[in-house]
C-alpha cells in the first residue's frame, strides 16, 4: 500500500512534451520512478529533452513523430514497443491554441486545431491502446482545459477540439476499460506556459484571473504532477473516464 504512486518499471510516452506541461509531466513521472518517452516533430527537440532527464539521473529518450499523422504514429509507437518496451502510460499533451474573434476564424485553422487537439489524440490513442489491449493494461491521460467545459471569446475551436477531448475520455473508457486499461483526463486551469505567454502579459487577463479563480493566482505548470502521477499510477486503477480539474477552484465559482 505504500507504493501505490510508484511508477518504477513503467514507460510513459508523451506527446509534445520537449517544453511546457508535457515537460514538467516528464519530469514528474521521472521523479517517480517512470522511463520516459519524449516526443516532438523535431528529433532534435525531443533528443535534447530526453538528454536533460538523462543527466538528471533519469531513463529518458526521444521519439520524433507528429500526433496528426497517422502513419507516422505508428511507426513511432511500434519501434518504441520493439526496441524500448511497452509503453505502460501514454499522455496526451500535444495541443495548439489560435485565438480570432468567432466569425473571422480562418478555416484552415480551425482544421489546425481540430487536427492536433482532437484527432491527435485518437490517432495516438488508437495506435498506443492496440498493444495495452494484448496485455491487458495500460494507462491514458488525456490533457484538457478549462475550456472543456466553458467557452472563451475567440478561441472556440480550441474549446470544441477540448470538449471532444472530454468525450474522447469517456469513450475510450467505455471501450478499453474490460481490458484493464483507464482512461482518464487532466484539465488544467489557467497556467503560466509559453502557450499562455501572451495572456500572462497581458495586464487586464491577469486581474480578471486573479478575481475568477477562488485560488487568486496563475497555476504552477509542477502543480499538475500530482494529478498526472495519481492517474498514472495504480493509485487510481478504479478511476476511470474523469476529467480532473486542476484549477485552483475556478470550474466550482460562478
Ligand atoms: P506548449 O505550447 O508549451 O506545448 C505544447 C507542445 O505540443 C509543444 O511542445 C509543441 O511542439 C507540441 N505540439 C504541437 N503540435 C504538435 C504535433 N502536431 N505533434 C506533436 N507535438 C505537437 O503548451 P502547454 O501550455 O504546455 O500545453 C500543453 C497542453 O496543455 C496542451 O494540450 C494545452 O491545450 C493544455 N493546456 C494548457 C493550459 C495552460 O494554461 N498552459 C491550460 C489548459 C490546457
């Protein structure tokens, strides 16, 4: 009962995860005993963050591969299942935001968003469930947002591909969870990245933050290990199709 957090001998691959929240999850699930996959488009970006997990003492590599291409993923997947191991914890970090005003949106953003925020996660999920399902367990960790329950002026696609990313959950729990696997979603709150680089800026978005959110304050992107080590371990084998809401109590305030 002790080790019911303890990730040692697992392998966790997760997407987009060279910077921001996928990179602190790394670290996080490192921390507590995971091998950690990186991925990114770029080989060299997921190589050098693997690089520094590695000198901090940890079991770390890179894997290059966009979530929105399909062959790709798979090819991915199955050299990581040959040459590495199992992939025991899959995290879907990869997203993109756009922000324009609703009827100014250009369509070929919209697919841009939709692309890697909803259909990434299908595709990586699909290919990375087929083996969990042969041995019969298997952990996925869909990342969220606030904006997959309310939606914001000027990024709605990104709130539809994250309300999608809800219902994926839940859907790829029903499917997978007879073959021991859980699926499960993290929905952070506002937290200070380089994707929200120019709402942390911005003065007026700060102190309407500070007021919405009981918490009063910008999240810490370390404060969602907790919940990503929790849902990665077998902590939570009995949890499964939640979306967890890290939020410093911002979903629970009107
Ligand atoms: P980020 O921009 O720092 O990181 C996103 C990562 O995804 C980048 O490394 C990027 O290279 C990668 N990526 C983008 N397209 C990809 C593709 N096609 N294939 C593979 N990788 C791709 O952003 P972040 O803030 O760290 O966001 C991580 C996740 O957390 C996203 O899903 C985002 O929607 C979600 N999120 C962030 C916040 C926040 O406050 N920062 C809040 C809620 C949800």
């Amino acid at each position: 009962m002790n080790n019911l957090f303890d990730l040692s001998g697992k392998r966790a691959l997760i997407t987009g995860s060279a910077r921001g929240i996928g990179n602190l999850l790394a670290s996080g699930l490192a921390a507590h005993g995971a091998e950690i996959v990186i991925n990114d488009r770029r080989q060299e970006r997921a190589d050098a963050a693997a690089a520094a997990l590695v000198a901090q003492g940890y079991r770390a590599s890179g894997a290059a591969f966009d979530v929105t291409q399909s062959v790709q993923v798979a090819q991915a997947v199955a050299q990581i299942e040959e040459t590495l191991g199992p992939i025991d914890i899959l995290i879907n970090n990869a997203g993109i935001q756009r922000r324009h005003p609703f009827t100014e949106f250009p369509e070929e953003e919209w697919d841009e968003v939709i692309n890697v925020n909803q259909k990434g996660v299908f595709i990586t999920s699909q290919q990375v469930a087929k083996y969990m399902m042969n041995r019969r367990r298997g952990k996925i960790i869909n990342i969220g947002s606030m904006q997959s329950e309310l939606g914001r002026k000027t990024i709605t696609p990104y709130a539809a591909s994250k309300g999608a990313v809800k219902m994926l959950t839940r859907g790829m729990c029903v499917e997978l969870a007879e073959y021991n696997i859980q699926v499960n979603g993290i929905a952070p709150g506002y937290f200070a990245t380089e994707m929200t680089e120019p709402l942390v800026k911005d003065e007026a978005f700060s102190s309407w933050l500070y007021q919405r959110t009981p918490a009063a304050r910008w999240g810490r992107p370390e404060e969602l290990i907790g919940a990503a080590v929790f849902l990665a371990s077998s902590a939570s084998d009995f949890v499964n199709g939640h979306l967890l809401f890290v939020d410093g109590g911002m979903l629970a305030a009107v």
